[in-house]
C-alpha cells in the first residue's frame, strides 16, 4: 500500500521505494506519537503521502531549467 501510493504521487520507481523507506523510518520511530483518534491504515497513509510530497518537493528542488 505504501509503495503503490509513494509511485501514484512520485511516478518514478526509485523514488518511491525512497518515499517508502521514509515513511516506514518515520513510522518505526514516531510510533508512540499515533494517538488513536484515527485508524492505524489512516495514519500510515498520511505518513507515506507526506514522504512522498516530500521527495517530490526534493526532487523539484535540484531539477535544472535550461
């Protein structure tokens, strides 16, 4: 689910499997911030799709404008 939805925002491969590591670091070391007023699939999409805008917005940053 998370790779399926870092390719959808990303669409590029590696860069998805990038924004999938991050989510899931994110998630292993921020666990104890889940407060439950969510399902725990809501919060881990929400952590994925911030990964992911977040290597888009890396990507866009050193792209080059001929």
């Amino acid at each position: 689910m998370v790779f399926k939805l870092a390719l959808k925002i990303t669409g590029n491969h590696q860069d998805a499997e990038d924004a999938a590591q991050d989510a899931f670091l994110n998630l292993a070391t921020r666990l104890e911030r889940f407060e439950g007023r969510s399902t725990l699939k809501t919060w881990i999409y929400r952590v994925a799709v911030n990964a992911a805008l977040m290597v888009v917005r890396g990507v866009r940053k050193h792209q080059h404008v001929e």
